[in-house]
C-alpha cells in the first residue's frame, strides 16, 4: 500500500483481505470476523487466474453462493471432472470436489475418498502452509498455520510435505489419544464419577474375599429359611408369657420376703418375763398373802396367751404366703412351657417381612460382589492396556525414527537448503533438525543468538521457502509462496531486502512466484538499507487508505464491530 499520512492506519487498505480472498477461491472458509462477511460485500463475486495441471484456468466463486466453484479453461485430462449445464453452458464444480481437485493437482494427494477419516491429512490443510495468514498467529510458529493448530494435524501434514511417511506421527499419536483416555477414565474412576470407588487391587480382593462370606452366609440362611405364619402373633404371646412370669417371679419374691420376716418374728416372740414376786418377798422376810399371788398368775397367763394368739396369726400368714408361692410357681411352670413351646416355633423360621429383609440384604451384597468383580476385571484391564499402550508407544517411535533413517536423503536436503538460505540472510545462519522422540516429529530451528525483535519471523519465512523448495523439486505445490507483511514485524530494512531478493531469486528458478503484500514505507525501508530496489516486482493495483483507494475501493464497518479497522471495496 502507498504510504499514508502521520496517524493513519495501512491496516484499513485491505492487504491481509487479499489473503483471505486466495483462501477464499482456493475452497476455504471464512472466519466470521473476517471483512469478507461484512454484509456489503455479500453480493461480491471474486475469480483468480492461475495455472493448473499445465493449463491456464479462471475460476470464480461468489459470498453469497459459496459452495459453486465457476471454471472457464480446458478442463480436459482433470481427475475430477466439473460439471457443464446443458442449457447455459456454465461449467461449475461443487465446493467438495474442488478441495479434492486441487489436493490431486498440487500435491499430488489420494482422492479424499480414499483418505480415511481422522487421518488428518487435507489438502486446505497442506495449502495453508504456502498462504500464511496473520488472522490466527499464523506468522509465530513454522510448524503452525495457525496458533490453535493441533500438533498432529501440523506432524502429519508436515511429514507429507517433507516426503516422509505419515502414518508413524498419526499411529503416536492414536497411542497418546489412548494414554489420554485411559488416565481420564481412571481419574473419573478414583473421583467416583462412574459410580465406583476405585482401590488397589490388594484392598480389592480383600473387600471382594469379604463380601462373598457375607452372600454365602446370607444365602445359607434363606435357603433354611421358613416363613411361620401368624408369627407377629405367636411373637406376642411369648411376649406376654413372658411378661406374666415375670410377674409371678416379682410376687414371689415378695411373699418369700415376707415368709422371712414371718420366721424371724416367731423365732424372737415371748411373753414378757414379770418378776418372782413369792422369791422377792421371802428373801425380804415378807409373806404375801395368797390373794395377792393369785392375781399375780392371772396376769402372767394373760400375757402367754396374746403371745399365742400372736403367732398363730403369723403361722396362719405365713401358711398363706407359702401357698401362694405354690400356686405361682405352678402358674409359672406352665407359663414357662407354654412360652418355650412358642419360642421354639419362632426359632424354626421367621415372619414373611424378615424373609424379605434378608433376601433385600443378599441382593444388595451380591451387587456389591458383582462390582468389586468388575472393578478387578477393569484393573486388570488396565494393566494389559498398559502393556498395550507401551508396546505401541515403543513401535510407534521406533517407526518413526526407522522412517527418518529411511529417508535420511530427505531430511538432510531439508537441512542444507534451509542453512543454505538462512546464510543468505545472516552471517551466522540457523539450522533446522527433523527428529522424532516421544512427543512425534519435532521440525526445530535452533536459531544463532542474534538481537533482533524479528529473527523468529525470518525463521518462518526461512522454514516457507525452504518448504516451497522440497515441494517444488517433486512438483508437488501450488506455484507459489504468499506472505503478508506481517511476515516482517520486527525485521529491519537490511535483513527484509535481503530475504525479499532471496525468496524471488528462489521462487523464479523453481519456476513460481513469491507474493507479499507490503506496506510501501516498509519497502522504502528495504530498499533504502539494503541497497536493492524492488519497483519493477511492484504491481497493479497499488493501494492507499483513502476513501476510495482500498482494496474494496470503499469504506466500511468490518463485522468485528463499528469500532474497528475498516476495509474497501472494489
């Protein structure tokens, strides 16, 4: 783009848009927040003129009918044939055989019939390499088109490209997805997620030993089991038998007690000793007179006859208290048979609900037992998938390094040609290693200790060219190599002329073109530091951030919102 006045932003002229156009006519998708959304564009038709498989082709697709493709070229000798409407003439091909054309056309893949699902391997995939975008960090990582980009989407396309083998990367990659799953599942096993409390195997076995003593008791039980009918009946009346003998026996007692007392008030009952009065007065010289004596054993024969009447009071009460002790302990005799005879029956079976309560109980353990079973099993489990997993692991790696040796040439070719460029553009150039660890296959620049904001960018654009060369030389690419800009933040002037002169030079003996869409005052700035002028490789239509001198020639609103950058329209 032209230079613009102090303030105003290159951005809005529609540079990274020209991007997104080629994505756009090379079958790709549209970022929602890209300017090709906005709803003034949404009646735009866009076409490109490009070789393809040896032939001049123009091709056309249109935003609002995004999944016709509109050729005119000869067509004749394409693997994937477009269709010719009968009565108009137009040539079309559907959005999904396009892909697949040009997978075929430019890198030489399988029809995408024939490319199996989860493989990963896609011709918009391999094209992006070669159409780096700034929308999605695409410039930040040489392994990454984008920063989301998963690392074995980027291996396997990678290893494509390089003329490796693709199959080693996505067989790790299978052993890492199962590693994955299986310490996921585990985790929600220990966290009882699933419904199991997962153990030790040892604590397992313990609690598996344990719990089958418990079913085979219980189940030893049922199987003896009898069902008494009327048994909360017959439960009652031992109660109450129970409860009446216990009665007698508190009677009983009593009454013994009270035969005791009886006993203990005969043994110390008297009549109350009056003195020898007749001894008194002869021993005083006294004689009484026989009036006197008579009165005195009148008395002394009262008093032994209360004392009589007294105890056959408490023999009579003591007779009656050893009788009804008698007549108890009968009672309770019979009390005592008749609730042994009961208890007898009870202890032969049981009511229908203790039945049921014991069988609910077996139920429950047997589950319990069939789920430490399980548990086992699914450690054991574990453990071959462990087995598993690490044999794979091992032979996935083993392949993959296996293939690096195979194709040593391949990788050494890679190497020289990337050192060979990154001479070009410094005095201490980096390097790049293909490898294969644990993690796959690693693509690693090892970079010269150089102070510069921008020397990571020039190793992706050095990884590009490098990339477009291995591809070119097995005519396996598009033709040609795009950048924006943004390929060079951070880059001075002498190092970005430097690589612009590098990728032309390149490019032009490979037989393809290297764009880039720049700012102009970024171009000065190569040319005035380094010495090399680019005015001839500059084309038409030069762009400026006028109202009217963008891309799309004029102003408006991307659908980021109001507030942000806007674009133009032609």
């Amino acid at each position: 783009t032209i230079a613009a006045s102090l303030g105003d932003k290159r951005n809005a002229a529609g540079k990274s848009s020209l991007l997104d156009i080629v994505h756009f006519l090379f079958g790709g998708a549209i970022d929602a927040h890209a300017p090709l959304n906005a709803k003034e564009l949404s009646e735009d038709l866009f076409s490109i003129r490009f070789e393809l498989l040896g032939k001049e082709t123009t091709i056309s697709r249109a935003l609002h009918d995004r999944d016709k493709i509109q050729i005119t070229g000869d067509f004749l000798g394409w693997p994937v044939l477009p269709q010719i409407d009968g009565a108009t003439g137009e040539v079309t091909m559907g959005l999904a055989a396009w892909r697949d054309l040009l997978g075929r056309a430019f890198f030489g893949l399988p029809p995408e019939s024939q490319i199996p699902s989860g493989s990963y391997l896609s011709f918009r995939t391999c094209f992006s390499y070669f159409v780096r975008r700034q929308r999605g960090d695409g410039y930040t990582n040489e392994r990454r088109h984008f920063a989301k980009q998963s690392s074995v989407d980027s291996q396997v396309n990678l290893a494509f490209l390089f003329g490796l083998d693709t199959e080693p990367p996505l067989t790790l990659h299978k052993v890492k997805e199962g590693e994955a799953a299986k310490r996921e599942l585990r985790k929600a096993l220990r966290q009882g997620m699933l419904g199991l409390a997962l153990d030790t195997p040892g604590k397992l076995k313990t609690r598996q030993r344990r719990v089958k003593r418990q079913v085979d008791q219980l189940e030893a039980e049922l199987a003896e089991f009898r069902v008494i009918d009327a048994y909360e009946e017959l439960e009652r009346q031992a109660d109450e038998a129970q409860r009446m003998i216990d009665d007698l026996s508190n009677a009983n007692v009593a009454d013994r007690g009270l035969v005791a007392d009886i006993d203990a008030a005969l043994a110390s009952e008297a009549p109350p000793g009056l003195p020898d009065l007749d001894r008194l007065y002869k021993e005083a010289n006294v004689v009484l007179p026989e009036i006197a004596l008579a009165r005195y054993k009148d008395v002394q024969k009262f008093h032994e006859a209360i004392v009589a009447n007294r105890q056959t009071h408490l023999n009579a009460e003591k007779a009656d208290a050893l009788n009804r002790i008698a007549s108890r302990e009968v009672q309770r005799q019979k009390l005592s048979e008749n609730r042994n005879r009961i208890l007898g029956i009870l202890n032969t079976g049981g009511a229908l609900h203790q039945y049921r309560k014991l069988d609910a109980e077996l139920s429950k353990k047997r589950a319990e037992l069939e789920a430490l079973v399980q548990q086992i099993e699914l450690l054991d489990k574990f453990d071959s998938l462990n087995a598993d997993l690490r044999v794979q692991r091992a032979q996935a790696e083993r392949s993959l390094k296996a293939d690096l040796r195979e194709r040593a040439s391949i990788v050494s070719e890679a190497a020289a040609i990337f050192e060979e460029i990154s001479r070009s553009l410094y005095d201490t150039p980096a390097t790049l290693e293909v490898s294969a660890d644990h993690n796959g296959l690693n693509f690693d620049i090892h970079s010269p200790d150089i102070s510069s904001e921008g020397v990571n960018r020039v190793q992706v654009f050095t990884f590009d060219l490098t990339l477009a060369s291995l591809c070119a030389r097995r005519n396996r690419w598009p033709g040609f190599l795009m950048h924006d800009s943004h390929i060079f933040d951070g880059v001075d002037g002498r190092q970005m002329a430097r690589a612009l002169k590098v990728a032309d030079e390149r490019l032009l003996t490979l037989g393809g073109q290297y764009i880039i869409t720049i700012n102009s005052d970024d171009l000065e700035k190569a040319e005035r530091e380094g010495g090399i002028k680019f005015g001839e490789y500059v084309i038409e239509p030069q762009l400026d951030d006028s109202e009217t001198g963008g891309l799309f020639g004029f102003r408006f609103a991307s659908p980021r919102g109001r507030n942000e950058d806007s674009e133009n329209r032609s």
